[in-house]
C-alpha cells in the first residue's frame, strides 16, 4: 500500500451490503474500517490513534439514523468527510458540507463518489 491510502470507515448494518462495499473499497486500494451501526463507529470515532479521511454511512440506521451519527461524528472529528448512502438520495435532507450516494450504486459509481470526496481525481 502507498503512503497516500485512504482510510474509509464505512458504517452499514446490513452484513452483506457492508461487506460489498468493503470489498469494492479494498479493491480500489483502500484501508477500509468497518461497523455495523452507530455504537460501533463511535468508537472507532473516539479511537484518536485512529485516522479516518472518510466516513461513508447508511442513512437507515437503527437506532441512531445514519445523520445524528454524522453529527456526533463531526463533534468528534469536526473536519471528518462524511458520505451518506442512500435509498432515497433524491429526497434526503444533508448538510451543505456532507455527500450523498443514491443506492443501489455501481462499483464506478462508489469509486468515481468517493474519489470526488476525497479531492482524488
């Protein structure tokens, strides 16, 4: 892995989708951090030895829906790229400063997104 790996934790509490988009990310080569809800990515969150450049989440969440975790996130880790997957992109509410991804996605789709996130182009 090159020194420029991002790290991604991806918060899904559907195993199979979770572990989808994990194998997506580690095939585009990148760290990828798993949880499977909100509980679980906070304290992968509150881990300061642990550097994140982006959370990407489920907005179905249980819970804690996937934007109350972001807003803890960002009190966490206030500079914290937050992208948000969702059935429903067209409808959903985000904050100017966080990213949406309409689900279902293709692999191209979830890289080209998260690429742009990243400022990776």
């Amino acid at each position: 892995m090159s020194s420029t790996t991002s790290t991604i934790l991806v918060v899904e509490d559907d195993a199979i989708v979770r572990m989808l988009i994990v194998d997506v990310l580690e095939e585009l080569e990148f760290k990828v951090l798993e949880a499977d809800g909100s509980d679980q990515a906070l304290e992968i969150l509150k881990d300061v030895n642990q550097h994140i450049d982006l959370m990407m989440t489920d907005v179905g969440l249980p819970i804690m829906d996937g934007r109350q975790l972001a807003i803890e996130a960002r009190t966490i880790r206030p500079s914290l790229p937050i992208l948000f997957a969702s059935g429903y992109a067209e409808t959903i509410e985000v904050p100017t400063d966080m990213h949406v991804i309409g689900k279902p996605f293709s692999i191209d789709q979830l890289r080209d997104k998260v690429k742009s996130v990243l400022g990776q182009h």
